[in-house]
C-alpha cells in the first residue's frame, strides 16, 4: 500500500486542488507534500536493502499488450524517491503567493507523481508513460509563470525533450517485439531481449535510448535547451527541473540503458563518455565568463551532470554509486544555489553580479550558508559533493588517466566560476542595489539551513547512502558483466 501512496498520492492532492480551488492553495500543496514525505520516510526505514520485493506492485494494466502496472523500489530508487519527496515540500515552502494560484501548485504536485513514477516503474510502457507526463506540468509552469521570452524559450524546451523522447519510444516497441514468447514491456523481459540482440542492433538501440537520456539531463552537445530554460522558468520551476527532473536521464541511463544492451554500451560507450567530458570542460569555461549568477549555475550544472555520466559509463562499481551519490548532492546543492539567487534576486531585482558586493557585512547568516552550500559545489572534503566526485573521478582514471585527469579539471575549474561569483556578489564594497540587503527571514532560515545541514552530513557520513544503494548497483552490474563475459 504504501507504494502505491508515494505515488498517487500527489496526483490526488492536485486533483483536489484543482476543483476546490483552496485560497490557501500553497498551504494545501504543503501539506500534501510533508504527508508524501512521511510516507517516504516510513518506506525507507521499512526497506531492505538485501530484499526489496516487498515493494514490488505488480498488477495487470493492458493486459493484451503485455503491460503492466510493475513498480518497484531498490537502493537506487529509493534514494531517488527520497530526493523527490524531500525536496518538493522546500519547493513549495520556498515560493510566495504573488501570482501563484491552485493551478501551479498542482501541476507541482502533478509532477511529483510523475518523477516518483519514473524512478520506480519496472514495466517498459509505464515508464515512458510517467517520462512523458512529467513534461506536460513543468511546461506550463514554464510558459504561465515563467520571464521574458517564455514562450519561445519553453517550445523549445519542449520540442527538444518530446522529439528525443520518441526515439526511446521506438527503441522500447522494438524491443517489446523481440520479447520471447507473449510479448511484454516488463523489464526483465526487456533486459533479455536486448540481450539477445546483434551488436548493430545494440548500437542502434543504444542510441535511441541515449538520446532521449541525453536530451534530458543534459550532456553536449544535446544541451542547448538548458540554459534559456533555467533562466527564463519561475524559480520553482527551476528548482523542479535541475534538482530532479535531470535525475530522471541519469537514472535512465543506469536502470535501463546499461542492462538493456550492454553490447551496445560496451562499443559505444566511450564516445558518450568523450561527449559527457567535453561537456564538462565546455560548461565550465563557459560559467568563468558568466555575468548573470542564475545562467553561470545553469552551465556549471551541465558540467556536474557530465561528470556523472562519464562515471557511469566506466561500467564500474566505483563509478556508478559515485553517480547515485552525486545525484542526490546535485540535487540539494543546486536546489540551494537557485534559492540564493532568488533571495538575491528578491532584495536586489538583478542577478548580475557586477551589480552586487558587500552583501556579507549586511547580511552574514545568509553569506554563511551561501558558502557552505558553495563548497558543496565545488566538491570541497567533508560536503556532500566531494563524496561523489570523489568517486567518479577515481572511475575514470581507472577507465583511462587521461579522461580521469580531463575530468578533475571540472573540480578546479569550478572553484573559479564558484568563488568569482561569491566574491563579487557577496564579498568587496556594496552597491546601491545591496545597501538595504536584509538578513535571512524565518522562511528563508527554514528552506536554506536545513540544505546546509544536508550537505555537511553527506559529506561527513555518507556511509548509508553507499550501503543503500550497493547491493542495487551490485546487481545491475552483474547483469552486465555476466552477459559481456558471455559473448567473449
């Protein structure tokens, strides 16, 4: 049962929003938000790593397509699902009610529904459906509450990530008709049939697949989406798109992709791993010379999702929990860094970091949490990002130094992009625009001190995620490692 909560819950909630049209919608959504949250948490303190099947919802849907409603949760998942769950409650806590209506928070919690869906479908034809529905509510709160150019900006967006999306589709129904007997999107059929596959086909399907991923997450040169979209979004709507939803293309790659056609990884894994690196190292240069504070994070998230897709595809132990564990750190540091911007955006009315300085003697508990969630970017030991840095990079150098030393330049570059911004917004004489800078208000306390307080404890004992998520990453690479043994 409480699988099935975590994920029509939200879809409830919203439905809800959305006859009675409560005037104390964010309230509502709130609170819908902290009961998932709750239901989350009853889940993992359930859970076993060891044996995860209790979870399993396995109901027919279409049955005479061999669909079913398969969900499921391992390690992986789980911590996915817990991201989610933890960080929309700050999303929706986070936002004011100027202009704000039921309908936003809906299509919030619309979302949510969608992005637990993802992460916990096991049947090929419900995850492409739950893929799809999450792109219809950050659409529209791109294009009815989002800036300047927001219709240009979010068509784009959408275009993008609907045409690499039916690439996967066509893979999937491929796939579904080499399926041995009464055909099926289940998953594990679905593995076996991809398996069974020629290396050409592998390869074809491999990038299929990998299109639609890349698109998502984004990795060059698939990217080109991202940053207008990032800018141009309300900032929740940021926040929904860069802290999670580009999980979706990661957690792709490593549930689906990597199992499904291995062959297909193993010859052609290489070039996305090239492709995830000159991402990183073109992101980064292009955050060093960014003026706008909300556009450098953009990129500088392009180079962070680079390296974690460059990790996976080392096909390593090492690199694929590096992956998870940087998933989850990306998604609290980033949430942190686009409500710094619009906290300073709120007092300042510009992101333009010339414009600022000498926010720190006005406001010092708001500079203090700022840099601590900064070095959780920068990959700083004893914060939550040096963990899965860490080790991704050693992945990669294992895979080829070369590609390991291309890719630790990020951890520097990103130093400088990082600290520029802090310097010059925080640190130095104020502005006109910083003069009145007021402190932290209690609302504000309450979203970024927590997220401070996550980053420092992932750092300092990430131990449970690694258990979490190992025996999940043990099995998928069994898969893989069994089949490419295989066929040598």
């Amino acid at each position: 049962m409480l699988t099935l909560f975590i994920i029509f819950w939200p879809f409830f909630a919203a439905l809800l929003l959305f006859l009675f049209r409560p005037q104390n919608a964010k309230g509502f959504a709130f609170l819908a938000s902290l009961l998932e949250l709750a239901a989350s948490f009853a889940v993992a303190y359930l859970f076993d790593p060891s044996n995860s099947s209790s979870f399993d919802v396995n109901v027919p849907w279409i049955d005479k397509l061999g669909v079913s409603f398969s969900v499921g949760l391992d390690g992986i998942s789980l911590l996915l699902v817990l991201l989610t769950t933890v960080l929309v409650p700050f999303i929706i806590y986070a936002g004011t009610n100027e202009n704000k209506s039921h309908t936003f928070y809906g299509l919030i919690l619309l979302m949510q529904m969608a992005l637990v869906g993802v992460f916990m479908a096991r049947d090929g034809f419900l995850f492409y459906t739950f893929w799809e529905l999450a792109l219809i509510p950050i659409y529209f709160i791109c294009l009815l509450w989002g800036g300047e150019n927001r219709a240009k900006v979010t068509f784009k967006f959408f275009v993008y990530t609907l045409a690499g999306s039916l690439f996967m589709l066509v893979g999937l129904i491929y796939l579904y008709y080499q399926t041995e007997g009464t055909h099926s999107f289940d998953i594990q059929k679905l593995y076996k049939a991809g398996q069974s596959l020629s290396l050409v086909e592998q390869s074809y399907l491999f990038w299929a697949f990998f299109l639609a991923f890349a698109i998502k997450m984004p990795v060059f040169p698939f990217h080109t989406w991202q940053p207008d979209t990032y800018t141009t979004a309300p900032f929740q709507g940021t926040m929904l798109l860069s802290a999670i939803m580009l999980k979706m293309g990661i957690y792709g790659l490593i549930r689906w992709l990597l199992p499904m056609v291995p062959l297909g990884v193993a010859e052609w894994g290489y070039t996305a791993i090239v492709l995830s690196v000159i991402g990183i190292l073109y992101a980064s240069f292009i955050a060093i010379v960014q003026k706008d504070m909300k556009r450098l994070i953009a990129y500088s998230s392009i180079a962070h999702v680079g390296l974690i897709s460059a990790g996976v595809f080392t096909l390593s132990k090492i690199g694929i929990q590096g992956a998870v564990i940087q998933m989850i750190s990306h998604g609290v540091v980033v949430f942190g860094l686009f409500y710094i911007v619009e906290v300073i955006h709120s007092r300042t009315k510009t992101n333009v970091m010339s414009d600022l300085g000498g926010i720190r003697s006005k406001a010092p508990a708001f500079a203090s949490v700022f840099l601590i969630i900064l070095l959780g970017s920068i990959a700083l030991p004893f914060t939550s990002g040096f963990v899965g840095e860490f080790l991704l990079i050693n992945s990669l150098v294992n895979y080829k130094l070369v590609i390991g030393a291309l890719a630790a330049v990020s951890t520097i570059l990103g130093a400088v992009y990082m600290l520029r911004a802090f310097q010059q917004s925080i640190l130095g004489e104020e502005s006109s625009k910083t003069s009145t800078f007021a402190e932290l208000t209690t609302q504000e306390k309450i979203v970024l001190y927590p997220i401070a307080i996550i980053v420092l404890v992932i750092g300092i004992y990430p131990a449970p995620l690694l258990a979490l998520s190992e025996p999940a990453v043990d099995q998928l690479l069994m898969i893989v490692s069994d089949y490419l043994a295989s066929v040598k």
